[in-house]
C-alpha cells in the first residue's frame, strides 16, 4: 500500500497500492453478518488463443504467409507496368491509390540537408566521400540534375532527405548515401505512405539456419548495385528528387535520356546480367539481390 489516497466522499476512496488503484470504503454496519466482500479482476488468456499462437510458431516456414497475398498488389503493378527498352528494365512506382495526396516535402528536405551540410563541413573526410559517391552516382547516370524546377504544374513532385551511414570494416563500400522515404511534414504523408510495401523478398530465416546446418560450406555474397538495370518511368521521376549543394536538385535513379544511354553503352554497358536483374518468364519471376547458399 501507497500513502496516495483519493477520498470521493464519506463511503468510498481510492488508495494507491503497488499493483494499481483500488476503490475501498465502508459498508453498512450489520451486526449479524460476519462476512467480508473482496473483488478480484483478472484477464487470463483464452484456452483458443494459447493454442493459436502455439500453432503458429509451429508452423514457422511450413504456413504460407497470410499477408503475402495483400503483398501480391505490388508485384501485380511491378508485372503490368514493367518495360523493357532494349537497354534496361523500366518500372513504376506501386502507387496507392491516395497517391495524389503526397506533399513535396521540400521544407524537410532542406532543413536535414543543411544539418548534413553543416555535418559535412566538419568532417572534411566524410565529406570528400559523400561528394566523390554523388559524382559517382552522376557520371554513372544513376541521378540527374532536374534541369526546371519551376515546371511543377500538374506534377507530383516528392524530396527524399538523404544521409550517410559509415560501416567501418566494410570489404566494399565504407560510405553509403540513404534516402528517406518515410520523411513527410506535419499531418502529411510519406512517399512510404503512398506505396504498397510489396513482399519480403529476404530469404525465410528458418530456411538458411537449416541450410547452414546440412552442409558444411556456406557462401554468402552482396551484388553490386543492380539496380543499375532498372530505370524508373518518367513519370514518377519527379517523386524521388533529392537537394544537393549550390541549390542544385537532382532525380534519384537513372535517366531514360537518350545521350546517357549512349554514354552508359560506350562504356561497355550494353547488355544487363539476368541473374543480377529481373527475369520475368511466363511462368516464374526471378529476383536476386543478396545471395546465401550452402554446399555439401
């Protein structure tokens, strides 16, 4: 018992104890009646409940997903609107259908990307590796400079905050530049917010643990970038601007431009690797970013 106590009026109070408040007060006096009343509340689980989420972590791996199927709404969009154009894949973004609702989120946008900026200034090293990574990224064709930010009618256009994040002992890259797509404004929505999150595409954890204990060689590797094979529609490029220095405002992902194609094939570009891409067949899709395989 606590020392808090609330007195409603003369029959009935309410003291603090460990477990809580508890009403308590007096009864009516009653000299024959020698019982005492106590309440006691109590939630127990249900006898269904328990044996459902019993049967649940027993069949981890074997029960099919019961979102998958909801999941399903952005490879349907992924299938009826990809392209190919003789270069690269082009896909769309899976809208909801709330799409139109999206903000430019440009306000957030800046505000992070002067507190990166004043970040950069600090730190010259990290600093020549965010500017060499976005020069990579231009002479690549992955971004391009939005050549009239002022022709905004009648566009979604959309600003992804971007940072850096260092993985020290990194074999590959060291720096890697992130971009936000859950950032929105005030009572505004993220692009995230406006997107089916499509399925799990990472391998079923209990499949890899079984597969690492029958056998006894195990091979892990990270592919670089695919998705430099993937060029997204024009007309959801204006939803992945980024701000970079000197006010300039870049699109994330590579142009459909004829003259970087041109670039990217003089540099020897000019097929796409299947197994690093996406392989659509008329009866199986094939997607490979990260691979985890084991051997006898």
């Amino acid at each position: 018992m606590k020392d808090n106590v609330y007195k409603v009026n003369d029959e009935l109070i309410f003291r603090e104890t460990e477990f809580g408040w508890v009403a308590g007060g007096r009864l009516q006096e009653n000299k024959n009646n020698n019982n005492l009343s106590c309440y006691l509340l109590k939630d127990d689980d249900s006898v269904e409940d328990t044996l459902k989420l019993f049967f649940e972590l027993e069949s981890l791996g074997i029960k099919d997903d019961p979102y998958y199927h909801k999941d399903d709404q952005a490879m349907n969009i992924f299938k009826e609107t990809m392209q190919f154009n003789n270069e690269r894949y082009v896909v769309e973004l899976p809208f909801l259908k709330n799409w139109k609702e999206l903000s430019d989120n440009f306000s957030v946008a800046k505000q992070r990307f002067q507190n990166l900026w004043r970040r950069l200034q600090r730190d010259k090293i990290l600093h020549s590796q965010y500017l060499e990574t976005i020069q990579d990224y231009l002479n690549q064709g992955i971004i391009e400079k939005v050549k009239n930010t002022e022709a905004n009618i009648h566009k979604q256009v959309y600003y992804l905050p971007h940072q850096t994040i260092k993985r020290e002992g990194r074999v590959t890259t060291s720096t890697s530049i992130v971009f936000d797509a859950a950032s929105h404004q005030t009572n505004e929505l993220s692009l995230n917010d406006c997107l089916w999150p499509g399925p799990n595409l990472n391998p079923n954890l209990l499949d890899v643990l079984i597969s690492f204990r029958l056998n006894r060689i195990a091979i892990s590797s990270d592919i670089r970038p695919a998705f430099l094979q993937i060029c997204l529609a024009n007309k959801h490029k204006d939803t992945v601007r980024f701000l970079w220095k000197e006010r300039m405002e870049m699109r994330k992902w590579i142009s459909n431009d004829t003259t970087l194609m041109s670039q990217w094939a003089a540099k020897g570009f000019d097929t796409y690797p299947v197994d690093t891409s996406v392989s659509l067949g008329s009866n199986k899709t094939k997607i490979v970013h990260n691979c985890i395989k084991c051997f006898k």
